[in-house]
C-alpha cells in the first residue's frame, strides 16, 4: 500500500483488510520506502499513488514494469493526475488497473476482488529441476492429464502442435479489432493452458479476456506478447523435459 496521504492510506488499507482478512499489507509513504519493502517479501499486489516525495510512484512503477520477474504482479495505481496521464500509464503497462482521485471505496473494492482472482492461492510444484522440467508441472500433469508417462507425452505433443496455431488466431484477430473473436480465442488458450499446466500462460489469457472485453487495443496487444512468449516457452519446456 503505497500512499504519502496518511487519511487515504488508512482507507486503502482497511478496505483491502475488510475483503482480504487473511492478507499481509505492508504500507509505505513514497516509492523508495515501498521500493525497500517490496524487496523484502513475496508481494501479489500493489496499490500505489503516481505523485508522492522521494522517489515518485510513475518513477517506481517503471522500475517494477523493467523486471521481468514482475510480469504477472497486479498493479493498482490511484492519482490526482488528469485523465490522459493515467491513460498513459495504463498502455504502457497492460495489468496495471488505473482510478482517479477521489475513488469511490465500492470501485475501489471492486478492482481489489478483481486483482485477487488472479492470484493462484498456491504456486505449483515442480519436481525436476533442471533443462525443461523446471517450467514442466509433473504434478498438475499426473493428477488432471494421467499417471501414466506416455499419455503424459501425448497430450504435450498435442499443446506444442497446438500452440502456434492460437498464436497466429489471436494475432489475426487483434489486427483486425475483432475483441469479441479475441475473447473466445483466450479462452481456448486459457483451457489448453489449465489442462496442461502452464499456470502463467493461463493466468495471461484470462487478463486478455477481461482487456479485450474493455476494448483497450494497446493492452490486448502487450497481453498478447506476453502470452505468447509464456505458450511458447511452456511449449519448449514440454519438448524438452
């Protein structure tokens, strides 16, 4: 919770609390407190204000988008800034959820239950750990696919054939501003990610579902990069485990 207003942190923050009880919230005052503290622990989400001392939260938010390790990290930033410059904000970084000041707290609960559905309340467990075993998740695959190797094999087989094909679908569809098309091809990729295992790829087609449903063109496409290069890479693990 990164907020220099001390009244719209406690907001902030008593909201998340009162959906998410369970929940760890660090707070901190500028971007070089909530740069210290994110290095500290495993953090889901981030509600951030843009304008605050110190280290400035547009300043920050870059920094976070330039590590890839961020790429599925849900991004909530809320600022007095005018309409354009949250726009900006909100193309250049695909799963960043923009809101301006003042917020309504139903809206901004609303963003927070949204965020949290893309969290997988447990990560997956991989049992190998070296060459493309350690993308490869043995145990999704033995429960939800088959016990048995071979059939293990063949289903893989089938997702590498599978995965350029929604690709190139997506990319046609995008091109030609076709959402309601970009839907329901996330959707097929979505499925084929969640019985597979590749639990990114999965989490990626389902944040393109709710962009193409907005109808933000610069986001479905940064979506779209991001899940094919996450199809692609789960696709050569596979190939190679």
């Amino acid at each position: 919770m990164v907020e220099d207003d001390p009244l719209y942190r406690t907001l902030y923050t008593a909201s998340v609390a009162r959906i998410c009880p369970q929940a760890r919230i660090e707070q901190a005052c500028d971007g070089a407190e909530a740069r210290a503290r994110f290095a500290t622990g495993d953090i889901d989400i981030v509600v951030m204000d843009l304008h605050m001392p110190v280290l400035d939260g547009a300043a920050w938010l870059a920094e976070l988008k330039a590590d890839p390790r961020n790429a599925e990290l849900a991004i909530l930033v809320i600022s007095a800034f005018d309409e354009l410059a949250v726009r900006v904000h909100r193309a250049a970084y695909p799963n960043v959820f923009t809101f301006p000041k003042p917020l309504r707290t139903d809206e901004f609960e609303r963003a927070i239950r949204q965020a949290v559905s893309l969290i997988r309340v447990t990560r997956p467990q991989h049992i190998h750990r070296t060459g493309g075993d350690m993308l490869v998740d043995k145990g999704h695959l033995g429960l939800y696919v088959s016990d048995d190797p071979a059939v293990q094999r063949a289903v893989g087989d089938q997702f590498v054939l599978l995965v350029p094909h929604l690709v190139e679908e997506l990319r046609r569809r995008i091109c030609a501003d076709d959402f309601r098309g970009v839907i329901d091809s996330s959707l097929d990729a979505q499925a084929a990610a969640s019985v597979i295992g590749a639990h990114r790829a999965a989490r990626l087609a389902h944040r393109l579902q709710i962009a193409a449903r907005a109808q933000d063109r610069a986001v479905v496409a940064s979506l779209h990069q991001l899940l094919a290069a996450a199809l692609h890479e789960y696709a050569d693990a596979l190939a190679a485990a």
